[in-house]
C-alpha cells in the first residue's frame, strides 16, 4: 500500500479532504497531517490497536510516549487533570507548538503513555491539524511522521520517503512555519519542568508561569522518555561550529563532500553551503536542509551552533542530538 497524498490549503482546508481523512482515523488508520512545528503521525489516541501501529510504523521504542493532540483546551479535560498551572499556560499560549504533559485519565490506553500515569497534550494552531481533529472527534495520537531515529518531516515529501508505505493518507499542505517540534512542559507540579526545548520560548513561558526548572536530573530524565535515545540524525556524521564549540576542521580532513548550515557564511571550504537569513528561519529549515545535503551525497554536514536565545535553544538542542552528543 502506497499512502494517498492530498493537496489542502494550510489556512483553509477542504472539507471533503479532512471528512475523508478523519474517516480513515474512526476506522483505526493511520494520517499524516501538517502542524504548525512538523508534519504528525496521526491515529485514534483512545484507539490501543491504533496506537499501536504508529509505534510499528515509525520503528519507535514502546516505552516512548505519544503527544495527544486536541482541537480545543476544554477536550482535556477528556483525557486529563490539568493544574491550575498548567490552564494559566493553556490560556497563553494554546493554540501553538506548547505541549503539556499532566496526569492522564484512565480512559487514555497504556499503550499512548507507555504506562505513564502522565499524558502530554497539545492543541495545534493549524487549521488542517485542528479541523481532522475536530472531525474525527477523538484525540489524535501524533508523533513526528518520521521513522524513529531520523530529523523530523517539515513537509509531505519527508513523510513519504520515511513512511509512505505505512500511512493511508498523507494531507499536504506544504512546508510547516516552525520547523521544529513543540516544547515540552512537564506541568504535574506547582514548577514547571522543561522536558524537550521547542517551538514555544522558556522565555515568554516564564513570563507566565515563573521560573521554569531545566532538565538535567536523572529522575527528570526518567520523566521525559525520549530524551533518552538518540533523535533527528541525518545519515552522515554532524559537526557543530561556534563560538565555545572546538574547531571541526581537524576531523574534517577525511572527508571530501561537506555540507554546511548555518546563518554566518563558513570559515571552511564546503561542497554545499544553505545559509538562513535569521534564527527562526534556521529553525525552520533546519530538518529539511539536513535531507537535501544528504540526497546531494555530502559525506559530513557541518552546522552552526546559535546562541540559546528564544528558539536557539531548541535548535543547539536539535544540532546536539544529531551530532550525537
Ligand atoms: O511539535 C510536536 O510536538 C510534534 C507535532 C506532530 O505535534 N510531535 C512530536 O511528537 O514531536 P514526538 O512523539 O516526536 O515527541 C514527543 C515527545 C517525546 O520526547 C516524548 O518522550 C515526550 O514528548 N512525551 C510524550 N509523553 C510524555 C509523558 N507522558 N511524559 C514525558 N514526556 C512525554
Ligand atoms: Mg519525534
């Protein structure tokens, strides 16, 4: 089975598409629909056999739990126990790419949590995603709609390479605004806890919700799954550059075909070079620039180191994870 790709419009999508495609969900399928951050991997969240095969399409680890996408703030209560911290970040900063994680309901299956007694949710402000939600009237089990392992799809073409056999329906509606994937906030306590730096400032979160507590604790690493395992590689070696950063030229020396990525022009002679205007544009670009240096066959990619200003953060922590360190 090849996956069927539809064309919709990102701010207002046609309805025929979205029936046709929350249809597919209400029959236990698998839809990979646009977000504002990167392009999800969507099934029946309260569906376990729908669950299920998410992991088995993305080759995903079973104890790495899944976001629960809503299409509005009241349907969590569906679903979880939200802190009166966690509605004072909903009403900020929902809908956009903020993910909360709070303590699940029973009606949320095991196999959406990895036995978690916690759920992370989050309310898309794209039109696309918010209308299959809302037409399939459940919530939506959503990963990254890439096989596990690889940088995360910010448009259809990603989605079918990585997983075009798997899915029954891909909605295109182009390449995503962010670019990368939604902070995550763990939001159980009376602190909040910042699992996995995203499309959303710790900033503007501060501004709210005070200090925020950054991960570092071997119990908060417990907390958050996925950061346990190794995330968004391109499939050739990543060297960071930068200031603080050592200087890559040294290990470049084996290599012929270098890619680069970066908003400052390289100091380095490279094959391939994507220069972004700014940060944001960067993050925006970052996934997709790493897929069109390794379809041009460089042998490593060297990648500018931002500062952790606003979204730097998510993407030192995105450049880190691919560089493996
Ligand atoms: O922007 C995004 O967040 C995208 C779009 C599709 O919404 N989704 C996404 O999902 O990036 P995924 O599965 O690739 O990343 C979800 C992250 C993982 O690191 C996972 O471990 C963490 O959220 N997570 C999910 N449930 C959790 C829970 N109950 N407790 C702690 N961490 C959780
Ligand atoms: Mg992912």
């Amino acid at each position: 089975m090849k996956a069927k790709l539809l064309k919709v419009d990102w701010y207002d999508p046609e309805l025929t598409f979205i029936t046709e495609a929350a249809g597919v969900l209400e029959r236990g399928g698998l839809v990979a629909f646009p977000t504002e951050t990167v392009y999800g991997l969507g099934a029946d969240g309260l569906n376990s056999k729908a669950v299920i095969s998410i992991f088995n399409a993305k080759g995903r680890p079973v104890d790495n739990p899944l976001i629960l996408h809503v299409s509005e703030p009241s349907e969590v209560y569906k679903i979880a126990y939200p802190t009166p911290l966690a509605e004072k970040l909903m009403k900020s900063f929902w809908p956009g790419p903020l993910t909360l994680v709070l303590r699940a309901k029973d009606i949320v299956p095991p196999e959406a949590t990895g036995g978690l007694d916690t759920v992370a949710v989050r309310m898309p402000s794209n039109q696309v995603a918010n209308q299959l939600i809302r037409y399939a009237g459940v919530p939506v089990a959503g990963p990254s709609a890439n096989r596990s392992g690889r940088p995360s799809p910010t448009d259809a073409e990603a989605v079918f390479k990585d997983l075009g056999d798997f899915v029954d329906i891909i909605l295109d509606a182009g390449p995503t605004h962010v670019g990368v994937e939604s902070t995550v906030l763990d939001v159980t306590g009376d602190k909040a806890v910042l699992l996995r730096p995203g499309g959303q400032s710790v900033e503007a979160i501060s501004e709210v919700a005070g200090a925020v507590d950054l991960i570092g604790t071997t119990d908060q690493k417990k907390m958050s799954p996925g950061t346990r395992y190794r995330h968004y590689a391109p499939l050739v070696p990543l060297f960071l550059t930068g200031e603080g950063e050592p200087d890559p030229a040294p290990f470049l020396k084996r290599f012929s075909r270098i890619g680069y990525l970066g908003i400052s022009d390289p100091e380095i002679d490279v094959t391939f070079r994507v220069i972004f205007t700014d940060i944001r544009s960067y993050a925006r670009g970052l996934f997709s620039a790493m897929r069109e240096l390794e379809s041009k066959n460089v042998d490593a990619i060297v990648a500018e180191f931002p500062s952790e200003k606003g979204i730097g953060l998510a993407l030192r922590d995105r450049l880190r994870r691919a560089s493996g360190r």
